[in-house]
C-alpha cells in the first residue's frame, strides 16, 4: 500500500507558514538545494525543477501530490496553474468549484475517503505539500512525516496541524544536517 509522506518546511517554534501564508524566510544554501534535487526532487514545483536543471529527473519518491487551497492558490496566482505537471496533482477545496487547468483535480469532498481510496491505488507514495487544515483533516492517514526544521523562530503563524488535542505518536527513522543549520527528519507513524 501506498504512503502518505507528509514534506514540511518548519521553524523551530512549530510555523510552516507566516500567518499570511507566506514562507520566503527559511535560509536556503546550494548544499541543501542539492540535496533535495538528489533526494527529493519531486518536491520542487515544476518551474524550479526547470531552473535548477532537474526537469527530465525521475521522480524517486511521489508520483502524487495534494494540496489545500491555501497551498495551491498563491502558485494560481503567479500564473502557475499546474504547478507540479512532474505529478498527479489534487487540490482539496470546498470553494474551488472547477480546476483551472486540466491536470490539476480538485476534490471538494471529504478528503480521508478520497486518500484511503488514493492509498489502496498501484503507485509511488503519496506527497502532502500542505497545508495545516489538510493536514489536520488527513492527521490519521499521514504514515511518515519528512520535516525540514529550520533554524528560525516565527513567533506566530500556520501550524503544522490544525486539528483537535489528540496526541499520536511517530518514530524518528532519519535524521540530516545542514551548513544553513536545517535539519532534515523523517518520522515514521508507530502503530
């Protein structure tokens, strides 16, 4: 069965977003950006794969990626209708009625069955780009959460889950260090 891997940005203070959704303060350096164009390259949108030379890379991990509308709308807004044409793209949104571009799918709907059924299909794992809602919804479907821990305090901003107190425990399977001082870990569901 397939994975759902959810692949976060966070400051150490728990943020993957300022509070209005914006995410342009983490420090990157080409070290870390080599790293994920190795290990991660589906993760990169699909401009970025573009400059950064990687766009005939295989994907290693994902051939799917979900989205909330709140993660898909700013690339919408920068004109990037598709913005990771590399993978099965799907945006969850009650408001987004009809998808903008014929490779995006958007689900209106309850997500959890939509994701069971998605899981159960042949395939790689499955990407969960975000964003907190989303992952709140999808909190008992998540099996590995890949988090890029920033050395930066936010003070305020878009948790990693909005979801109710319901602690759930997860085991470190992974973990990498950067010159930026990001550190990389994966954390597998305990079951």
């Amino acid at each position: 069965m397939r994975k759902l891997s959810y692949y976060i940005a966070l400051t150490i203070d728990g943020f993957i977003a300022a509070p209005d959704g914006t995410y342009d303060f983490y420090p990157l350096s080409d070290e870390f950006h080599g790293f994920i164009a190795t290990d991660f390259p589906e993760t990169l949108p699909t401009p970025g794969r573009r400059a950064l030379g990687i766009d005939e890379t295989p994907n290693r991990r994902y051939d799917t990626v979900l989205m909330g509308r709140g993660t898909y709308e700013p690339g919408l807004k920068g004109g990037f209708a598709s913005p990771y044409a590399h993978l099965r793209q799907i945006v969850f949104s009650r408001s987004l009625r009809e998808s903008p571009d014929p490779a995006v799918e958007v689900v209106s709907g309850d997500p959890v069955p939509f994701v069971r059924a998605l899981k159960r299909e042949e395939g790689a794992d499955i990407y969960l780009c975000g964003g907190a809602d989303l992952a709140g919804q999808l909190i008992d479907e998540i099996d590995e959460l890949v988090i890029k821990s920033y050395p930066v305090v936010a003070g305020s901003g878009i948790p990693l889950f909005r979801a109710e107190f319901s602690p759930r425990s997860f085991v470190p399977t992974d973990s990498r260090s950067f010159e930026n001082g990001t550190v990389v870990t994966t954390y597998t569901r305990k079951r």
